[in-house]
C-alpha cells in the first residue's frame, strides 16, 4: 500500500521545488580555496615544478659532492695510515715559520690561515656591508650590536661575546624570515599599521622591515644577513681554535701584544729578521705595508671628510689633520696610547654608521617634509635616500650616496685593524726611530 505523507512534510517539499535551482559556479572560482602547493601545481605543471626545486636541488647537490670529498678523504687517510690535520688546510706542510721565507711561502700560508688570522677584520667588514646595504631599522640593530662588540677593544673579550652576537645574527635573521611570510591573505585580515586611523606610509612600512601586503619585505636582505651569520660562525669556530696547541703549533698564536711597550724595544720581542735592508722581494712588501700604509690610511680619512660638507665629516678632518701634524712623534709612543687612539677613530667610525643609519629613517621616510620644514638638518647630516624601493624626491647631490660615505667608513675601519695587527707584531717602526 502507498504510504500517506504528512502535511508539514509535503509544504516542505513545496517550497524546495518552488526554490529556483542555484546557478553553477565555474571551477576555477574554487581554487583559491586549495592549499598553495596545490594550486602552484594545477598553475605551473611540470615545468614549474622543476623552477620551484631548482635551488633545493642545487642544495641537495652541494652536499652529495661535499660528503663524496669527506668519504673519499676518509677512505684515502684510512688506506695510508696517514692522520687528519688538525685545521683545515690545502698546502699540507705550511706552517708558521714559512711565512717569511719567501713571497710563494707566504702566498700558501695567507691561503691557508687567512681566515684564522684576519677572520674577525673580515666578519666586521660584512658587518658593515650589511649596514650600507639595508639602512633600515634591522640595519640600525646591527649597528647597536657592531658598537657593543667593539667596545670590548681586546680580542679576547671579543671572544668571549662572540657567541652572544651570533645567536643575535641567526635570531634576527629567523625574526626577519618570519616577517616576509606575514599574514596568508586568505585570512583576509589586513595589517593594524594600515587599518589605523592614521596609517603608515609605505616607507616608513619599508623602513622597519613590517609584513605588508602593498609594501611585502624584500627577501634579499636576509641574504645578506646570512652571509653574515657564515662569517660570524666561522670566526667563532676560529675563536675556538686558536686556545689548542697543535693548531698555535701549526698557524701561529693570535695573543695580541702588551700594551705597555715600547715600540723601540719591539727587537726583542719579534722573532722575524730585520727586512728593512731589502734582501727579497717580501721584505720590500712589508717595508711597503709597514711605512706607508699608514700614510695611506690617512689619505683614506681625508678623502672621507671632504667627500661631502657635514658635521660627521668634520671628525674625520680633525683625526686626519692631527695625526699628519703628530704622525711621526705618534707612532713613537707605547703601545697604549697608540691602540687608544685608533679604537677612538674606529668608535667615531661606528658611531657615524649608527647616526647616519638611524637618520636614514627621515630622508626615506619623512623626506618632503623636512624639505619643507627642517631643510637645514638634511644640509647639516647629509641627509639623502639613495636605497632603492623608496617613494621619495630624487634630489641634485644625490651621485654621493650612502653606500659611498659607509664604503669609505668600511675600508677605514678595515685599514686601520689590519695596520693595528700588523704594527703589533713587527718592527717596521725601527724606520721611524
């Protein structure tokens, strides 16, 4: 028998047949709805996956090559019986009292123990590039942490902080990573810098490095950044190495001299032959680095203050004219007051790059109204944005950019550490007794 449906049932079915039927949505309306690996597959195809892997497998073939080298080494040492060195070297058999033997002894010894010897010069002149290359607030971060490094002057200090600034680097480097993912827009939900009642501009967005879905982070920073965290873990490993005996045995000691010499006594101390009577080729390379190089420098701080007319500029000119004026008499002095005023110069140094990065802030972000309002700070500081991906003024002196004041300030710094190093451990200033 056919079974009787119920009043309420039946209006039910009325009203879905009254409905008119819902038109079709076409399937590609429904793709944002999939996961982003999805949708880079059904978009790209084969041929897109192959872009997307292209650097992971480069990466996977980097270390498939480096662990054939290990084992093959391996292997090699295990079959002779012959034992690993203890630091990693390319010319086996060079060591420190092969330095001054010759131009080609040297060369081999530099390549060999470069990094050991000048590997903290070298990561505080990346430190640097860093700085020149970003100019924005993570940049004004690495400058705080560049100025509480050097600050401890000694180099033994400095390894006991160095760790400290490395956890820094690879911190601020995963903070920075964090931030170009930002938000998935299928949230939905824009960012409260822009949604305020005053929002943000895009450069003042771009200046402190915020995620942002008109202004997004420019991932290459972190790049530099990296190559940072290399240098400074290298340096690390270095810090490490110099405290065992085989490798002091091998490539030399890093103990940096008294402070209470004085330099004519310097004979005594060094254990090289004098090489200002010339007798190869190497010796006329150090009497080279050892008489001139500080002359050098001091071209170098010359060119920096008059480069551009400004108040960081002028320290630079002061530095420069009293060390031509007392240049000689200076160099004669201990150890103590000499090293005390290039830590001085290379402060001022740092502190300009700090100054000049945190100024940065308002010749990208607030440049028209200070070309309307405070004209005489930009003259005073030399205020001009020459970074890339700012919406700002393209002014006249704009041919002298940023990256050329930190560029001189980087060769500086660099030139007078290494002149530090090299003054410490030789008597080239027998020429000047």
């Amino acid at each position: 028998p056919r079974a009787t449906l119920s009043p309420a049932l039946l209006s039910s079915r009325t009203v879905r047949a009254a409905r008119p039927p819902a038109p079709r949505t076409h399937s590609k309306n429904k793709i944002p709805n999939l996961c982003p690996i999805t949708l880079s597959l059904a978009i790209t195809g084969i041929d897109g996956v192959h872009v997307i892997s292209q650097n992971h497998l480069m990466i996977l073939g980097l270390l498939v090559f480096e662990a054939t080298v290990h084992r093959h080494q391996l292997y090699f040492r295990l079959h002779n019986n012959l034992k690993p060195p203890p630091f990693s070297i390319i010319f086996q058999g060079i060591t420190r009292q092969h330095l001054d033997q010759g131009i080609l002894p040297c060369v081999k010894y530099f390549i060999n123990f470069f990094y050991y010897k000048f590997g903290l010069e070298v990561s505080l002149i990346v430190a640097v590039n860093v700085i020149g290359q970003r100019m924005d607030f993570c940049a004004l971060l690495h400058s705080c942490a560049l100025l509480a490094v050097l600050s401890r002057r000694r180099r033994k200090a400095i390894g006991e902080v160095w760790p400290k600034y490395c956890c820094f680097t690879a911190g601020l480097m995963v903070l920075q990573y964090l931030l170009c993912i930002g938000i998935p827009p299928a949230v939905c939900v824009d960012y409260p810098w822009r949604t305020a009642y005053r929002p943000l501009t895009s450069n003042v967005i771009k200046w402190f490095y915020m995620p942002d879905f008109a202004m997004r982070p420019n991932p290459l920073f972190i790049f530099y950044d990296y190559l940072l965290l290399i240098c400074a873990s290298l340096q690390w490993q270095v810090f490490e190495e110099e405290n065992r005996a085989a490798v002091r045995l091998l490539a030399g000691d890093n103990v940096e001299i008294s402070r209470s010499l004085d330099p004519c006594s310097f004979n005594q101390f060094i254990p090289v032959n004098n090489f200002l009577h010339c007798r190869s080729y190497l010796d006329m390379v150090k009497v080279f680095v050892f008489s001139y190089f500080f002359w050098l420098v001091l071209c170098l701080i010359f060119i920096t203050g008059t480069t551009r007319i400004n108040i960081f500029c002028l320290g630079y000119l002061v530095a420069c004219f009293y060390f031509m004026l007392f240049g000689g008499s200076v160099l004669m002095q201990p150890v103590r007051y000499i090293l005390r005023l290039w830590d001085w110069l290379i402060g001022y140094t740092c502190f300009v790059i700090a100054m000049k990065n945190l100024l940065s802030l308002g010749s990208c972000a607030y440049l028209d109204s200070l070309l309307k309002n405070g004209c005489w700070l930009i003259q005073a500081f030399s205020m001009f944005c020459t970074i890339k991906g700012y919406d700002v003024r393209k002014c006249l002196e704009e041919g002298v950019s940023w990256g050329c004041h930190v560029g001189h300030e980087l060769l500086l710094s660099s030139a007078l550490k290494v002149l530090c190093q090299f003054n410490k451990k030789s008597e080239g200033l027998q020429k000047l007794v």
